[in-house]
C-alpha cells in the first residue's frame, strides 16, 4: 500500500490529520475494497504484482479519495469493458485455470462483484474506471468524495 503524502505547503493540523479520511458506511467501503483487491489477487498469477494506492486529490473545488488498485495479472479484452458491471457477467470463466494464487485459484466467481462495487460507489457519490490490456494487467481507479452533498 502506497499512500501519497500530503503536500509540505499543507500546515493546517485537524486536515493533516484527516488527510485520508471520508464520510461514508464502513462496511460497504470494506466491501469496495475486499472485491477490488480480490480481483486483482485471482486474476494475477502467483509471481504477480499487486500495487494499492491512496492520494487525495482536488478537482474542481471538491476534495475526493482517490484509490487505485493496480495488477500485472492476465488483463481483459477491451470488447468486455463494456459489460464487467453487468451482475453475473465473466469474461471467461475456463481462463482463470492456472493463474491466480495459491489462495484463489480454485475459487470461482459468480460475476458479482464488481456490480456490488459500482452500486456502492455510486451510494458514495463516487466513480470508477478501469484500464486494462490483455496479458498485460488492470488498474482500476476509485474516486470518492470525502464530503457527500446532500
Ligand atoms: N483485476 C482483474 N484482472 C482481470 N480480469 C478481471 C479483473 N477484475 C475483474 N476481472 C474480470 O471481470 C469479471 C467480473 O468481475 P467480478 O468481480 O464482477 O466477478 P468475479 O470476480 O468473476 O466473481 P465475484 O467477484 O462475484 O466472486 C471477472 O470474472 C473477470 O473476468
Ligand atoms: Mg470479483
């Protein structure tokens, strides 16, 4: 876990402090989390790489967390982008055999996962992305704010 310091120009003590913190349910956000790095841990082989990055970021007036989970495991194919929201869609559940480590790679999925993510983050008034080349790797990026409006 790489956690992206706050700026040495930032001296205001009670927003250092909070500096990676956001108003949000507790149990969802470990959900969030739990399926996004147990994505990047089943689709990576066992010699693979597993990065987790944590920056807070400005854009346009608005304070957000921004998360990026990042693998160099056996990627996706751009034509299934589309539909990996999609509750119970794989991409291809044969072509998980083989890859992923010791500890999930005879677990199958059921294609859930990153439709729970999305429904919480759209409740975190949130997004996400994800950038992926096939046998090259997947990084998906989270951005929530750490104020909701109401
Ligand atoms: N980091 C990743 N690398 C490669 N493929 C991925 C990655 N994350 C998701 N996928 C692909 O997207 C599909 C959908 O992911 P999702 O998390 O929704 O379901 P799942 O992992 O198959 O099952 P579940 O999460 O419900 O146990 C996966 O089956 C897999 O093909
Ligand atoms: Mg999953």
């Amino acid at each position: 876990m790489k956690l992206i310091e706050s700026p040495q120009t930032e001296t205001n003590p009670e927003l250092l402090d909070d500096w990676f913190s956001l108003m949000g349910n507790w149990e969802q956000l470990v959900r969030l989390f739990t399926n996004l790095i147990g994505n990047a841990l089943r689709y990576t082989p066992e010699n693979g790489k597993v990065e987790v990055e944590l920056m807070r970021v400005e854009i346009t007036n608005r304070s957000l967390l921004q998360i990026k989970v990042k693998d160099n495991g056996i990627g996706i194919p751009s034509e299934a982008l589309p539909r990996l929201f999609d509750r119970f869609y794989r991409v291809d559940p044969a072509r998980s055999h083989g890859s992923g480590n010791t500890f999930t790679k005879n677990t199958a999925g059921s294609g859930l996962g990153l439709a729970i993510c999305r429904a919480i983050i759209e409740n975190h008034q949130g997004i996400i992305k994800i950038a992926s080349s096939l046998g090259e790797g997947t990084t998906v990026t989270v951005s929530l704010p750490i104020i909701l409006e109401s």
